[in-house]
C-alpha cells in the first residue's frame, strides 16, 4: 500500500524483463495485492518493454475465486489471464476418479466461456506445485485425505497402469479448449508424488522413464505440436458434439479447419457416434492416435479405447 514500494517493486520487475529477456511473469496470490500495484506494472511493462521492443508480455495470475473475481483482474490494464481454478480443479477430479461424470466438466468449462469468452489467456492446468500428483491420485495411491502427510510416510508411486490413460485424457483436454494449456513439469510423463513437497520431485528424461511414461509423453509431445500449429485449436470457436456421464465430444472451428476431440471414461472400448452440425457434414477426418473413424453424411463414428480419447484432424 505504500507509493514507495509499488515503484521499487515494479521498477524491479522490468529490469527482470529487460536483463533477461523473459517472456512474462506467473504471479502469486492477485487478490492479496492491491489493485493499484498490478494497473502500475502492467503500465511500466508496456511503456518500458512493450511499445519500445513491439513484444508481448504475458501476465498471469493465481486468485482462487468465483470467474466475476477473477476476471477482475484481466483486462488491457492489468494481467492477461488468471489460472482457471474451477475448470481445473473439476477436470482433475472428473478425470480422475471413475464414476465422476463428464458433464460436471461441460457445465464448468461452459461457464467459463460465458465469462471469458472462446479467445482468452486464461491458463488451464495439469496440476501444481501446491497439490499431490495427478498420476497419483488417479491410480488410488493417494487419498484424498492425509495426502500431504503421505509423501513423508512411504514412497508414493504410479500403482495403477490406468493413470496414465486418464493423465492422457487431462492433457488432451486442456491442450484442445480455449486458453492457454499449463503443463506442471512431469505431468508430461506420469510423475508419482503426495502433496508438497513430494510433487517437486527432480524431472527425469530418457532412460529413467518406464515404458508407459515414454509412450505418453509421446503422446503428450504429439498434443503439443498439433496446438501448436492448428490454428482451430488455437483460436477456434469451442461447438459441443455430444455430451453424457461417460463420453464427451466437441469441436473446435476456425474458418472451416476443424478439430474434434472425443473423450471415453468407460471401462472398455467404445464407438462413439457423433452427430455433425452442417457446417461440418462433408468433411472428412482422421485419427491423431491411429483410432478407426468413419464419416457417413452427417454421422461419425470413433473408436476410443477405456479412459481413452481421440483427436481428429481433416484429412
């Protein structure tokens, strides 16, 4: 609150960016800092780095809340996005825990969209320096209850093949929505481990990965260079295809290139219909992870394995 510390810490702040050529900053617990520091450096950022250099800065903020407060914060003045907690956190339970049902996410995420719209920064997570593992908590090896204490008391593992599928699906999912997908490093690959300090394991590469973590962090790696140049994933407008407890189905268009995403969270592999808005009805797609697909007028048709999911491109 004090004029004095506003400067020097914002004054700080640029020197960072321009000494090291960062790219942005993640900026910790918003809603404790008063409005006046964040309006400050967003101004110092674009007077001083900006305008000058023509480059973009990316701010973005963690304030847990309701979208009304965190929206608050994102706007030309202040940051560019916050991490969407409440998308998230429901992605990561739905995902994880059988019996949780898909349109908890639908419903969530839709909401979202209301407020941010289908071309935000809003930054959407693996997971977080702040929480046990999602590998972990998907394969049963840690509770919900008692899981910070956890790491200290045994090693926690990956016991649970199945984690990886679903750890898949997590990543697909916020690689191929609006915003900006976050990758908690090792959430690439399956990382084990309980709540802080047991979810900052040192990474691994390479040799030190098993089979099941090399193959999804191939998959991972595929997601990847697809959002990276699919301009439908990055700007597309977000269509929902099909939606019940157990599969999910949207599309993403832009300009008439159109990706599809298609999630199944039963136990064994399904064919999942999905019915084609017009405007995609002649269009012919093929699968990112070598599932059958066919297209019959209007009518699609894909394979997707147990706590599995498809990613369909245009042929």
């Amino acid at each position: 609150s004090r004029e004095e510390i506003v400067q020097s810490m914002t004054d700080s702040a640029v020197a960072w960016i321009t000494k090291f050529d960062l790219d942005g900053f993640r900026h910790d617990a918003c809603k404790h800092v008063q409005e006046n520091f964040w309006r400050t450096l967003t101004y110092k950022i674009k007077k001083e780095v900006e305008w000058p250099q023509h480059k973009n800065i990316y701010q973005i903020g963690e304030s847990y809340g309701s979208p009304k407060l965190i929206s608050s914060y994102v706007n030309s003045g202040m940051l560019n996005g916050q991490f969407d907690f409440n998308v998230s956190d429901d992605a990561a339970n739905v995902f994880a825990t059988d019996g949780q049902s898909l349109t908890r996410i639908s419903n969530t995420l839709n909401m979202s969209l209301k407020v941010y719209g289908n071309h935000s920064l809003m930054g959407y997570i693996s997971g977080n320096h702040d929480r046990a593992r999602f590998a972990s908590i998907a394969s049963g090896d840690v509770p919900n209850k008692d899981e910070k204490i956890l790491g200290w008391l045994k090693d926690v593992q990956v016991s649970d093949s199945t984690a990886y599928d679903k750890l898949l699906q997590l990543n697909a999912f916020n690689l191929t929505i609006p915003g900006v997908p976050v990758i908690y490093y090792g959430d690439e690959i399956g990382d084990a481990g309980a709540n802080d300090p047991d979810c900052r394991r040192m990474m691994r590469f390479d040799d030190q990965l098993s089979r099941q973590e090399k193959e999804l962090l191939e998959d991972v790696s595929d997601l990847a260079k697809l959002r990276r140049k699919s301009m439908a994933l990055m700007y597309g407008d977000f269509i929902e295809l099909r939606l019940d407890e157990t599969t999910w189905a949207y599309a993403r268009n832009y300009f008439g290139d159109v990706v599809i995403t298609v999630f199944n969270k039963n136990r064994e592999e399904k064919e999942i219909e999905v019915l084609l808005p017009k405007m995609m009805e002649e269009k012919k797609f093929k699968s990112l992870f070598g599932n059958h697909v066919t297209t019959n007028d209007n009518v699609l048709k894909v394979t997707v394995p147990e706590n599995g999911v498809e990613v369909l491109l245009l042929k």
